[in-house]
C-alpha cells in the first residue's frame, strides 16, 4: 500500500492511525501542502481534488480519510474500528463526522489561508476563529464521550472516532486551544497515543516532519 500524505495533515494522520492500529505495512508518499506539491498534474491524476490523503492499494485508489478508513476495515477487519451493532456504528460514524465535517474543514491549511490572505483575518481574529468552532465541536464530543465513552470515544476499544479524535487534539495543541473541559476526550486521546504502535503514526515521527 502507499500512503499519500503530509506529515502534518490530520487526516492522513486519521489515516495513519488505522494502518498502526490494523499493523499494516505501508510506503509513505510526501505531498508538501506549503509548497502546493499535492496539486501537482501527477497527483491530480489519481486524487483530483488536489488534498491528502489518498491510498494507493490493490489496484484502486482510495480518496478522503473517512472512506480510507471504512475500506481498510472492510478489508482488514481485525481489530474493527466500528462497533458489531448498527446503532453502535452509527453512534461512532456520527462523532467521526462530527470533527470531518463541522470541525476539520474550518481549521484547514487551505481556509485559513483564505482568512488571511483574501479577507485579511490577522492572527488573533485567526485564533479566535479556531477557538470558536473547535470550541462548539468538542463541547458536544465531550456529550457524547461521556455518554457512550470508556477508556476510548466509544467503549473500551479504539473506533473511527478515535481515529478521527487524536489528529483534532493535535491541531487544538497546535494552535493553543483551552481543552481543560473536555476531559474525557483528553483521556481517550492519551490511550490511544500510548499505543506505541499509534506514537509512531504521530506527526513528529514522520520523516519528513519539519516542525519549522
């Protein structure tokens, strides 16, 4: 399998997480998102939206994280990262989607680009901007964590969630978000990343980590 991704991407690091979990081997392939790299005419051939991650595996390629992640499951399915019952699937489905689709997308490199540089966001207004909508989204996590969570998002196992959960903590350290509230979030993430095998999927393990 190849992996293509960026060292500091959170969602080829949701991506990572389920080939560690899953101990499958994988090559990485490096598209630097500063320098633009992933819209290169190369990638664009097999990923046309021009964003990591993508996997390259058995002859197909497979694009965004959420569907990586189910079709590794599919075809690896131990350990599954989705409950055995249908309520239990939707459950963690939906606190995946949760950071996917109303967290992650505001936060990408691509939008706040677009705050800066076409609307002329500073940096504080930036950082409110984040606080706000990670602050909103993990307030309702924490809910659900609380409510269906034990050692992990969802029960005592890692899920989808958790592998969705760890790369938006990482971006909420990043950026100096408060998480003193979100306790039970901060407890799952801890578990997961002291799995070693999840450490090493950890952006600043990667060898093309350039923390500058």
């Amino acid at each position: 399998m190849i992996l293509h991704g960026y060292w500091r991407s959170g969602a080829a690091y949701r991506v990572r997480i389920a080939l560690a979990l899953k101990r499958l081997a994988f090559e990485n392939r490096v598209h630097d998102l500063r320098t633009g790299s992933q819209r290169d005419s190369g990638y664009l051939a097999l990923n046309p939206q021009g964003l990591v991650p993508a996997l390259e595996a058995n002859g197909t390629v497979v694009t965004q994280s959420g569907a990586i992640i189910e079709w590794l499951d599919e075809t690896y399915p131990e350990p599954p990262l989705l409950p055995r019952d249908r309520v239990g699937r939707a459950t963690v489905r939906a606190m995946a989607a949760a950071i996917a689709c109303d967290i992650h997308p505001l936060q990408n490199l691509r939008v706040l680009q677009y705050l800066k540089r076409e609307l002329g966001a500073s940096d504080p207004t930036r950082d409110a901007w984040l606080a706000r909508w990670m602050g909103d989204g993990f307030a309702a996590l924490e809910t659900l964590a609380e409510r269906h969570g034990g050692r992990f998002c969802y029960g005592d196992d890692p899920t989808l969630a958790d592998c969705f959960l760890a790369p938006q903590l990482y971006s909420a350290r990043r950026f100096g978000i408060d998480l003193a509230s979100y306790a039970r979030l901060v407890a799952a993430d801890a578990a997961l990343r002291a799995i070693p095998e999840v450490a090493a999927a950890a952006p600043e393990a990667q060898p093309d980590a350039d923390p500058t």
